[in-house]
C-alpha cells in the first residue's frame, strides 16, 4: 500500500484530537477544499476553509449539551485507490468525561496524499451518525429541534 495505514491512524488520531478540543481550525487544517459530506438524505459541499470552520462550530453547542468530552477512532478499513488516494472505513468513538461511551458513529473518508499538506479529506460518506446522534439526544432528553437550522 502506498499510503501506509500507520499513516492513516497519525491522521484519524490528529482529526480525533482537534475534534477532542473543540479546534474547528486544526479539524478544518485536515480537509482538502473543496470538501463534501453526505449521508442518506443530503450532500453539502464547502467550498472554502472559512465556511468548513463556521459549520464545525456551529455543531460545538450541542455536542457539549450532549456531553461529549473527548473523541476516539478504531480503523475499520483502508482501500488503496491510487497511490495517492484511500478510502477509509472509521469508527468513531464519542465519550464523555468519564471516559464511558455516549456512541459511536461509522463514516467513510476519501483520503488524498498531498504534497505539501500529507493526507487531508475530500469526502466524507456518514453512515449512521444521525440516527446515533438522535438516540443518545432521546436517552439525554435534549431536543434536537432547538439545534434544526
């Protein structure tokens, strides 16, 4: 594999880090531009860092409501596309501070080695984090619909 996975789990431990400290910059400093996410129901692209951190922080309220103290990564799968592209399978792992498991959530990301920046994410394919966010939000009775745009 061209893109060795230690080099992967240095990156989803960097992604799982910022997202640790609510560090929508050092996050946004992991994406290549423009970035796409998409789920079942949408797909958004943004097109520019500024727009990447705005949207992460806007998510920071809630996930704090929710309890979320610090974020983990389990590298499930890493298919070589190119030798300059994976596509990745991670399980992320969201636990408050106790360190006790809130959930988790399985998301897809097109990786690409750049030259200057290393791997950095293009896509990312969510898979079941809105029905976990939506469960751990019931077992915490925190409405989702104050946080709907």
């Amino acid at each position: 594999m061209s893109i060795h996975t230690d080099r992967i789990d240095q990156y989803l431990t960097r992604y799982a880090a910022s997202l640790t400290e609510f560090d929508a910059e050092s996050a946004v400093s992991l994406w290549s531009t423009p970035g796409m996410i998409t789920d079942d129901r949408v797909s958004g692209v943004l097109e520019s860092r500024e727009e990447m951190v705005t949207g992460l922080k806007q998510s920071y309220p809630l996930y704090r409501e929710l309890g979320l103290a610090s974020v983990g990564h389990q590298l499930l799968e890493a298919n070589e596309l190119s030798d300059r592209l994976v596509l990745v399978k991670v399980r992320w792992l969201f636990r408050d501070a106790e360190g006790e498991l809130l959930t988790d959530a399985t998301s897809y990301y097109l990786l690409r080695d750049e030259d200057e920046a290393g791997l950095q994410a293009c896509v990312c394919i969510e898979t079941d984090s809105t029905e976990h966010l939506k469960a751990l939000a019931e077992k915490r009775g925190i409405d989702l619909t104050k946080w709907s745009s």
